[in-house]
C-alpha cells in the first residue's frame, strides 16, 4: 500500500527546529521517490507525534476517535494503542475500484481500515467488494492511503540522532512496511531499533529503491512485485553510487545537531537549542538568545541573550544582527548606544529584514545614532512597508500626510494608513478617522470617522491613542443624528468580525 494523494506532512511535540527539519526530510525523501506531495499551505495527513506521555494515544481514542478507521473491528486499534514499540504507525486507507469493476453500484472510492507499523493487518473483509474488472495482469482495485499517525515514544526509542529518526519515520510512513520482517543482510533504516549498538546511519540505498520502486511500479499490475524487484536490484547495482542520486541530492541541509543524538527526557528545549547552538548553528544561536531575551523556559537574561544574538550575527544571520541592534538602541543587556544600534540595523537592513528596516527608518526620523534625515527615513519606511509591516505603513503614511521627506500627498496618505488600520494598527486607524473627517485624501465622511476611531480606541495599547479616541469621538457625535453613530457602531462591530486575524 502507498499514498495515491498528496502527502502532507506535520511533525508535533519536539522543539520547532527539530519538527520542522523533520517535516522537510519527510517531504525530501517523498520528493525523490516521486511520491505525490502537498503544496506549501496543504492540509495535514501525515502526523508524526513524538511524545514522553504514555497515554497520549487513549486520550486521542477518547476525544478524536474517528482518527482510527475500525469499520472493519477494533482490534487493530487495541493492538496500536497498546503496542510497546518506540515508533508506532496507524494507516487510515482507501479502497479504489476501477469503474467498470464496481459490484452492486456502489462508490468506485471504497474505504477499508488498516493497521500499520506492527506487522499485523486488520481484516478487510467488507460489504463493499469490486466485482469483475480484473484480468490475469490486473486487479480490479489498489488500496491506498488516506492518512497516517505516526507517534514516537521519546521513553523508548533510545540513544538515536535526528536525522535517524527523520529517515526511520519517513520509511514507515510513506509506505506499508512490517518494521519486523526479516530484511537478510540487506542494510536498512528498519534496523534502527533493533541494533542500538550499530544503528543503521540513515536510509540506505536498498531503502531509497525500495521507495523509488514502490512509487515508479503500476500498483494495479499483477506484476508488481516482480517489477519492484528487479527495479530494486537495478538502481542498486548499477555503476556509481547509488547514494549520490536524487535521494543523495539534498534539498534539505542537514544541520550539524541533526547528528547529534535527541536530548533524553526531561532535558528543557533551551538545552536542546544549546546543544545545536554550541556547534554554531547561527539560526538556532539566535532562537537561544530568543529564548533568553523573552525569558521563555530560562529566567529572562539580556546579557545572555546578547551574547548569543552576537554569535549569531557574526555569521550574518539578519534576525540576529536586528536583535542585537534592538539590544543597543534599548540599552538591554548593554549600555545603550544608538551608533552601534544603527550599524547593526543596517547590516539586517540590506539583507532585507523588515524590522531592521522599519527600526532604521525611526532612528533617521528622530535622528539617533546617526544624522536626522527624513528622506532616508521615508526611504526605510517604504521598503518594510511593501513587505506588509503594520508600524512602517503607518509612519509611512504620516511622512506623506505631513510633508516629512516626501511631498505632501493626502491620497498616498490615506492609502498608507488604510493598509496599517486594516492590520489593527491602532494610530493608523485614529489617523484614517482623521482624514475622513476632515476629507483629506478620502471623501468626508463622519460616519467613517466615527468608526475608525472606535477601532483605534479598542485596538490601542497606548492610553494616549485610547483617550484621543474617545475625545474624537465625542467630538463627531455632537454633531451627528443618532442613526449615523448606530450605522458608525454597527459597521465597525462588522469589520472585526470581518477581520477576527488582525484584531
């Protein structure tokens, strides 16, 4: 059995780097087997769960119980609940007849229910059967996947690397394999637990045939086997190495801490960031000082934080360089220091991070750290702006409304703050009441006013901005009907029911 629609996968339950490259080793090792694979915002159908809680899998029976498919008994379910191996495999599936082999005029999609991973395979018998259709070279149905749970027991699985575990998942996941059968001498990622003095080092290239023959092979052919076979032996043998092929081709890097061994239990993710972060992963040496910084898992510690943000910005890594020049224009962690601040910010900057762009453009506006220089400030504004950040479309609009670095132009104004307020940004909001009030750049309207400004005062984490609101607002209503300031509340009430995400 294989997948005959898109492979989606969603790693949950270790930290987020270790789930993400995960999630791309699946997606990688799918690629090259020329699997058929989700887009970029697909939907989920390939979980992979690692867990310590051993009763993770009865409180999921409890309160998602159609993730298991039993129509065919709960037997299979009990033996996958229940199993005591470190990595355990669940296939819901799909019975697909070929049209002309459908028996009693039901559905040509039949679904059956599988158990997978531990080489026990529920009875499929059904109600549902495709008659007719076959021949001696052809069955008259395939079965295939339609989702699979994949849940690693962290007590279990023992002293493995991650990309180990990467590679054993995406084996057992992609296809229905029985992790127990006899594999010979043949090397394979199988073995993973059952050596863990000499575990195997990643898929091997019989794995990476396998799963290229699984998903190059006619599986409606009564011959598939056979052509497996010897398409196996084929890309095995040949001249070269067979590793160096699309599966050796990565698109995925694997990081260095990708080798190391899976911190064990009770080790806190600020370790697990640390063992990678010590090896100089810059990406991960900025998350640690992340972590720091937001004391998220650590008591909150700039210096620390700092340290790591520097580490990491020294290889150029643009998250960290913009930290790191937050860190100086702040004073957290080191004396404060607008230059150095600026400097950092531009390194960021020019590589395109936006809050690096936007935070330039405040020190060029206000002249710190370097010399006051509205056009400059415009200049950073616009490039964060058209990457969609909320506070640069907002400055970006005042530059327009006011004349700072840019000509006067109400219109362009209007249009900046319309693109701030409809991310919930609470001063363009206050700001685009204005200009509908007093029709500047927009068609006057108190109406509209009123209800921008209703939004600014629930958006606002400044009381100054609340306050305004309200005066504002007062203001208007002294010198409107009573069904204009309804229609006002109304409208605004429809917007952020309109706009759940930005408010």
């Amino acid at each position: 059995m294989r997948w005959n629609r898109s492979i989606c996968p969603s790693v949950l339950g270790l930290p987020r780097m270790f789930d993400d490259y995960i999630q791309a080793r699946i997606s990688e090792v799918a690629r090259a087997a020329n699997a058929p694979r989700g887009g970029k915002h697909c939907r989920a159908d390939l979980y992979v769960i690692a867990t310590y809680d051993p009763e993770l899998l009865k409180k999921l029976w409890a309160q998602v119980p159609h993730a298991y498919d039993t129509r065919n008994g709960f037997g299979g379910a009990e033996r996958f609940l229940h199993s005591g191996r470190p990595v355990r495999v669940w296939f819901n599936s799909e019975l697909h007849c070929r049209i002309d082999a459908i028996s009693g005029g039901k559905s040509s999609d039949m679904m059956a229910s599988f158990f997978g991973g531990g080489g026990t395979q529920v009875d499929t018998a059904s109600p549902y059967f495709c008659g007719g259709g076959g021949s001696r070279l052809s069955y008259s149905a395939v079965d295939s996947i339609r989702s699979a749970l994949i849940v690693v027991d962290m007590n279990r699985i023992g002293k493995v690397t991650t990309r180990e575990l990467a590679d054993y998942v995406a084996m057992v996941g992609l296809a229905d394999i029985r992790p127990n059968a006899d594999a010979g001498a043949v090397p394979t990622i199988l073995r993973l637990f059952q050596h863990p003095e000499h575990p195997p080092q990643g898929l091997s290239s019989w794995d990476r045939a396998l799963l290229h023959s699984l998903y190059n092979t006619r599986q409606s052919s009564v011959l598939q086997a056979s052509e497996m076979e010897s398409a196996v032996m084929s890309r095995v043998t040949r001249q070269g190495n067979p590793d160096q092929e699309s599966f050796g081709s990565s698109t995925t890097s694997t990081p260095p801490w990708a080798n190391e061994v899976l911190p064990q239990r009770d080790t806190n993710a600020v370790d697990w960031y640390r063992t990678a972060a010590e090896r100089g992963d810059s990406d991960v040496q900025y998350a640690l000082g992340f972590l720091y910084a937001h004391g998220e898992g650590v008591p909150q510690d700039y210096r620390e934080a700092v340290e790591w943000y520097r580490k990491s910005a020294n290889q150029g890594n643009a998250k960290a360089q913009s930290s790191l020049g937050s860190a100086y224009a702040n004073g957290q962690g080191l004396p404060q220091d607008y230059g150095k601040a600026a400097r950092w910010y531009r390194k960021a900057a020019d590589q395109g991070d936006v809050s690096a762009q936007y935070n330039l453009g405040n020190l060029y506006a206000k002249g710190r750290g370097v010399a006051q220089n509205y056009v400059t400030a415009s200049q950073w504004y616009r490039k964060a702006a058209q990457q969609g950040d909320a506070n640069a479309q907002s400055n970006l609009g005042v530059a327009y409304a006011n004349g700072q670095g840019l000509p006067r132009n109400d219109a362009m104004a209007a249009q900046w703050f319309r693109k701030a307020a409809e991310q919930a940004d609470a001063d363009a909001q206050f700001n685009l009441g204005v200009m509908y009030y007093r029709g500047r750049g927009v068609p006057q309207n108190a109406v509209r006013a009123y209800e921008w400004w209703m939004l600014a005062k629930a958006d606002s984490s400044s009381n100054y901005v609340h306050d305004l609101s309200l005066h504002k607002m007062a203001l208007a209503a002294s010198q409107m009907p009573a069904d204009q300031i309804a229609r006002a509340e109304h409208e605004a009430s429809e917007w952020l029911r309109a706009h759940p995400s930005a408010h």
